[in-house]
C-alpha cells in the first residue's frame, strides 16, 4: 500500500469518498474548512 502525508482533515475526506460518500452538506467555519473543500474539489 502507497503512504501519502496529509492532514487529518483531508484524511477524513479522502475516507469518506473511498467509502462511498456521494453527497456533502456543512457550513465553512473552522477547523473542519478543508474537509467540504477538499471533498468540494476530488469528488466524482
């Protein structure tokens, strides 16, 4: 299995859209910002 650094927020993300997540809903405050955007920015 390939190891890639990030932050646990982008972790958060990237897990969630292995796992199948097919929609997103939140308010961008801090500190969770990167999760919408990271799912904002890699999601299908």
């Amino acid at each position: 299995m390939k190891r890639i650094l990030m932050k646990g927020n982008e972790a958060i993300a990237r897990s969630a859209i292995l796992g199948g997540c097919e929609a997103f809903f939140g308010y961008p405050i801090t500190p969770q910002n990167e999760i919408p955007e990271y799912l904002s920015r890699y999601m299908p």
